[in-house]
C-alpha cells in the first residue's frame, strides 16, 4: 500500500486527506518515482475549492503538480531514465503521494548540487516563469513589471527578466521589499495606489508585464500604456478579451527546459527560496499557509 493526498469534495484544506491504495506501477512508456519532496501550488488550491476551474474533473482528485524523487520502477520502452536515477518531473494532480507513475517524458535529471526540497517544487514554477518570461521576450534596458513577485513563480520570472538585461519592478507585501531589493528588483506595493507608485518607479514607463496576480495589475499596465501584446498572465484569462494580453502559462512543458532551469537554481544563478516545509501528514497545514498568500517562495511537503 502507498499514501496519496486525495479530496471527495470541493472546499478548503479541510477535505484533504491521506489515503491508501495499492501501489501504482509503470507500463510501458511510463517511470514510478519514490517521492522525496512534493511542491504546492495556489492553482491547485483554485481547483479543489471549486469546480469551475476545472469543470470536467471527476472527484476524487489528487494534489499536487510537482515532484522530486528517484526512480524505482521502469516502463518498457523506456530509454531515457534508469532505476536509480533522481529526478524532478511534473505531473497532473497526483504528486503529492509515496509514488507518482509519469510518462518518462516528464522528468528531469536532478543536478547533483540540489537538495530534494528545492528540486520538488520546480517542476511547475520553473517551467511557467520561463514560458510567461519569454511570452513578453524581456530586452536588454527595458523596464519590466512582475507581480507577485516574491511568490514562486514571480521571483522566478523576475529573476529570468533580469537575466535577460532588463530593469524589474515587483509588487509584493511590505515585508518581502528588502529580500526583492537584495536580488537586485525594484519592490513596490500593491493595493490602491499602484499606478502611482509604479509612475514613480518608473518615470521613463514600464515596456512588459509579467502578471501572476490577476486583473489589479493588468489594469494597472493598461492604464499606465503598457502594449497589451506585451503583457502576459498566467492568472487573469479575462484580459485576453478585454485587452488582448496573452494567456500562456504553464502549458508546453518540456523535460529539456526543466533540466535547464535546475541547472540554473544549482547553479545559484536563480534563488527559489523555500517558504516553508511540512511531512506529507501535514498537507492540511501546508494548504492553510499557502493559502494566506504573501509568502517568500514555496511551500514543499517532504515525504521519507
């Protein structure tokens, strides 16, 4: 028997629960990874509090869309992964379990200098920062605005702006300013106000939008003459109509780019600072923090 995070019903962290079931095992095409550290993800909250989001998902559902770990079992078929290699990979909604059974097309080596923890909550927020990043194509002198941007996907996305040459303004809570200054952005709060204070951080005027907050600072870069083309979100899918922004998320995954941006974070060249860790027992109190919001990077599960 294996544990897996599974929910018979929408609402809050309150419907999480750990459950057994017989072991899953690989087919043909697929690995099975021992999980060592699973990521959260704020969609994944959207999704189990409602069905809207999801509209065609059946219940019950698993948690969880990001994972390291080392594979222990192998499809036939599979040429590109080895028992006893340590991964990190993505999956749909059943990460955060003993055991996750993905395509081998789906994991990434993990690079000798990354702690388990890190590596589990990559998956997902690496590959959207760099395809929300690369939807705006950030260029050398140019100012860009990245909301949320102490959060997981933000920091990273802001980190691959800056990367790239340009100046980043982040909007974020208060008590994370100095942490986005330190790595080199501009901190600027969200809330009423935000045009204001972003005309002031940036007299010269803002050239892209990387938004993983919704539709504040959407309006905010509309309002401010942001080309619309060069405002992208991963969160406010309203916008595509309204304005005519672009949508592209985590979506067009690939096991090459993931390896990549491992490379970077062992590397130290990009920081994902990690928020907070919590046992796969804890997936309750994880979800509680996570859903607070404001946090400085991830919140993991760690599993044995």
């Amino acid at each position: 028997m294996s544990r897996i995070v599974q929910y018979n019903r929408y609402g809050g962290p309150e419907v999480l629960d750990i459950v057994e079931v017989d072991e899953p095992h690989a087919s043909a095409g697929m690995v099975r990874v021992a999980v060592r550290a699973a990521g959260l993800n704020n969609f994944d909250a959207k999704a189990r509090r409602s069905p809207s989001v999801l509209p065609n998902r059946t219940l019950p559902s698993g948690q969880g869309a990001e994972f390291a770990g080392v594979i222990d079992e192998v499809g036939e078929g599979v040429t590109t992964a080895m028992l006893g290699d340590e991964v990190l990979g993505w999956s749909n909604f059943s990460a955060q379990a003993d055991f996750v059974v993905v395509p081998a097309s789906q994991v990434a080596t993990k690079p000798p200098g990354l702690d388990w923890v890190t590596a589990g909550g990559l998956g997902l927020v690496g590959n959207t920062a760099e395809r929300s990043t690369r939807a705006v194509s950030p260029q050398p002198g140019e100012t860009v605005l990245v909301s949320a941007a102490a959060g997981g996907v933000g920091l990273f996305a802001a980190q691959l702006a800056l990367a790239d040459g340009a100046t980043v303004i982040g909007t974020a809570s208060e008590q994370n300013h100095p942490y986005l200054s330190s790595l080199g952005l501009l901190p600027v709060a969200y809330g009423p106000g935000l045009v204001d204070r972003l005309r002031v951080a940036a007299p010269g005027g803002i050239d892209a939008v990387i938004d993983n907050a919704g539709e504040e600072t959407v309006d905010a870069a509309i309002e401010l003459g942001v080309d619309p083309t060069r405002i992208n979100s991963i969160v406010y899918f309203a916008g595509v109509a309204k304005y005519g922004i672009s949508t592209v998320g985590g979506g067009g995954k690939t096991a090459e780019n993931l390896g990549d941006l491992a490379r970077l974070v062992a590397a130290g060249t990009v920081v994902m600072p990690i928020a907070a860790t919590f046992p796969l027992s804890e997936v309750r109190a994880a979800y509680e923090l996570l859903e607070t919001r404001h946090l400085r990077g991830k919140v993991v599960l760690t599993l044995p």
